[in-house]
C-alpha cells in the first residue's frame, strides 16, 4: 500500500486434566453504502467446551441460507501497479490478474450470496460495477492511488460494514508501513485498536488466504530509510485477501468461494461445526475390545463413540483407528502435515496416545465398509486399561500455519516472496478475535468390557 515516496507514507483453553481426573486516514463516514454417552463426556471440557460444541453444531444449517451481502475492496495505489501492469502488445498479464479476475466473476456469480458491491480503494473507498472493477484487473491500473492506511481502512470496515450475514473482502498487497519508524512495534497494537475501535466484537472472524504472483512494476518497499523503489521483478510477490465479518458468515463465505488448495490459509477467530467420526472396529484394529455403544450391533458402524476394552498390556497393546470427516473444513485443517503435528488425544487413568494419523486412499474410498465415509483417519493405542468409564478427547490444536513465519520480513528492501511485519500484522487480528485454543473436540468413552 505504497506509492513514491515523495508522497505521504500509507500505509487458545487447554482441556483440564484434574476435571478428567472425575469419573464419568479517511474518516468512518466515508462509506455509506451423537450417541449419548458420548456427548455427554463434553462436560468435563472445560472453558464451555459443551456450548461452544453445541453452538457451532446449531449453526450448521445457516450454511444452507445465502449470504446476506458481500463488500469486494480492491487496493489500486502504487504499489498494487506490478501487480496489474497496463495491458502489453503481447496481451501477457500476471497470475494475479488471473486468479483476481476468476475470483470477482465467481463473487459476482455466485447465488451464495444475495448482494454483491465492489469498490476502488485510494485514498477512500470508491463504489464501482463489477465490470468496472474486472476492468481494472484486466487492464491495469490507469491512475493509481496515493498510499492507503491499513489501519484507516480497517477502522472504516468495521464502523460501516460490520453487519450479520455479511463479509468484507479486502485484496492488497498488505504492506503496512507506520509514518516513522519508531512505530513499527506499535504495528500489532494498531490493528487490533483499528478492529475494535467500533466496539468489542464477540463474533469477529477473518480468514487471511496467501497468493505469490509475477510482478511487472514499481517495487516500493515500506521502510524507505532501508530501501529504494526499483523494477521489478525476478521473483514472485505476494498479495491477501483478508475475509472480515461475523464467525458465521466467513466460514460460509469460505466454504462456497475459497477453496482453491493453493493458496496459503490462516483462519482467526471462525468457529466450525464438529466434523463427523466414528470408532471404526474392522479397520487396522488390533487386541481385545469391541464397541460399547448401546445397541451397537443393530445400527450402522459409522458413528461409534464407546470403545470397551477386555484386555491391555505391553505384550497385547490395543490399537483402534477413528475415522474423521473433515471436507467440510478449511484446507488448513485437512493437510496431513498440519494434522500429524497439531492432532492429540487427552484422557486419564490409561495410557492412550496418538500413534498415526493418515488421508483417505482410493482403496478407503472404494470400500464397502464405513471407512469410505471419512477422509482421515487417526489411530490410537493403548496398553493400560481404565479401572471404570473415562472420557478420551481426540482434538484438533489451532495454530498458526508454518507458512505466516516464512512469508514474513523486517527488512523488505530487497524484493522478496515475503511481507514486511506480516507476522506482526495477524498477531494484531489475533488478538481482536474470541480465543479458538482448538479446531474441534471429539468426545469418546473408554471403558473396561462387561
């Protein structure tokens, strides 16, 4: 969000294992415009873990009802220019006009969302068509923008377009640069003062996807004591789209519009309905133990929560595998390196622990069994069984993505695949944003066999 300099600068509770130990720049008027007993071990999670639970289970039908509107804010200020260079002679663009192109026609198309608007954001927001806008993508930027403030532009969202049912789309180069130097460890404070500058809001959630594109412009870095603007470029640059609104509506807007598998995700503050699993008893299972689930011989195998166990030991350890359906989540959550990294199990008085988790196959999917329901699959082994019914929790830690540290610089004089302050940026929206300590918590029971 930069332009010459000669111009003014722009810009998680953890479950209780004592609670386990029981049984059973512009101003805010500028824009107008399951089995039982399973279910029941969610009661010793502490921090309201049940009604987060039960909350986040009730929202799931809203995703069947359209959105109420969609606010698409594109950046054109100086810095965003390499990104839409003027059209060539050879009619070559860039990936980002591509991908922006794609994403505004399918905003535009999609019956998702009941209203859509776009807007031209210099130094204020400017209301424009869609076929104005996917213009200016195309062809590139004609007149561009003095620099913007992020935290300006952040502030006015929140004052005139934080509303239920509706998301903000905000596409730029995220490059936020202080008016001196000296308040650059001030960067976290200022968006997150911007975000709640409106007033606290319990429900704030955004959802942050990474793009790299070719760049063919004027690289402006934001510390213009450490660097100078050159052409550019021979590497790739990246550019965001933060998605803002109500935890409801961005994690529908995410569903239906941001699935691509290549961008990089980062999710603050979004709440998702307990994925579907079940204790699968025929699926690389190994020693004594048989569900426990009330009527379970009558009933499809596909939601199973209560593994009774005959015996455990060293010599005879059990291993059972609980199969996970997770498509309904970010790909964030469903990569197989996040999950093998942030994926545990609590419980008490036994020794269980996580000992693999893998991805569906072809072979899975073609099953005639219920593991051709689920997408993942966790195993867990245990060799000490529990003198009574206990609780078992296999949860989903939420962390921030690997990729938010690399992408990250101080210094970005030198034109990079990385953003100044970046990680100082989404520590400011995590703070602005309900504490999300885990994705999801799913209850099971362990208990001896009768």
């Amino acid at each position: 969000m930069r332009y010459p300099t000669s111009l003014p600068p722009r810009l998680l509770p953890a479950l209780g294992l004592a609670l386990l130990l029981l049984p059973g720049c512009y101003s805010r008027s500028d824009i107008k415009q399951e089995q039982d007993t399973a279910i029941e071990m969610t009661d010793v999670l502490p921090g309201g873990s049940k009604q987060k639970a039960e909350a986040a289970v009730a929202a799931a039908p809203a995703a069947n009802q359209p959105l109420q509107r969609v606010n698409v804010l594109l950046e054109v200020s100086g810095s965003m220019e390499g990104f839409m260079p003027k059209t060539t002679a050879d009619g070559g663009n860039t990936r980002f006009q591509q991908q922006v192109a794609q994403f505004l026609s399918e905003v535009n198309r999609t019956p998702a969302v009941q209203q859509k608007s776009f807007f031209l954001l210099k130094d204020k927001p400017y209301p424009e068509s869609y076929a104005a806008l996917s213009g200016t993508v195309r062809a590139g930027i004609r007149q561009p923008a003095k620099s913007t403030e992020l935290p300006a532009v952040l502030d006015t969202l929140m004052t005139r377009y934080y509303q239920p049912g509706t998301v903000n789309v905000l596409i730029s180069d995220f490059i936020y640069s202080p008016k001196n130097a000296g308040a650059i460890p001030y960067i976290k404070t200022d968006i997150t003062d911007a975000l709640q500058r409106n007033g606290a809001q319990p429900d704030l959630a955004v959802s942050v996807y990474g793009f790299t594109s070719d760049f063919r412009g004027t690289y402006y870095p934001a510390l213009v004591a450490t660097g100078k603007k050159t052409n550019c470029c021979d590497t790739d640059i990246p550019y965001y789209y933060w998605i803002i609104g109500p935890s409801d509506a961005v994690r529908q807007f995410d569903a239906a519009l941001l699935t691509d598998a290549t961008s990089r995700q980062a999710h603050f503050g979004v709440v998702y309905p307990r994925p579907a699993y079940s204790v699968l008893d025929k699926f690389e299972n190994k020693g004594s133990w048989y569900y426990g689930d009330a009527g379970a011989s009558k009933r499809a195998a596909d939601s199973y929560r209560v593994v009774a166990v005959s015996e455990a030991s060293a010599q005879q350890p059990v291993e059972f595998v609980v199969g996970l359906d997770l498509q309904n989540l970010p790909g964030q959550y469903r990569e197989l390196a996040y999950l093998q990294q942030n994926l545990q199990v609590q419980t008490v008085d036994t020794d269980a622990k996580l000992v693999g988790v893998t991805a569906a196959t072809a072979q899975t999917k073609g099953s005639s069994g219920p593991q051709s329901r689920f997408t993942h699959f966790a195993k867990i082994r245990l060799t000490k069984m529990p003198p009574a019914s206990r609780p078992l929790v296999l949860k989903l830690q939420n962390q921030r993505p690997a990729w938010a540290a690399q992408w990250t610089t101080k210094n970005d004089a030198i034109p990079a695949a990385k953003t100044f302050a970046l990680s100082s940026l989404l520590d400011g929206l995590q703070a602005s944003v309900a504490e999300q300590p885990t994705v999801f918590e799913l209850p099971i029971t362990l208990q001896p066999a009768r």
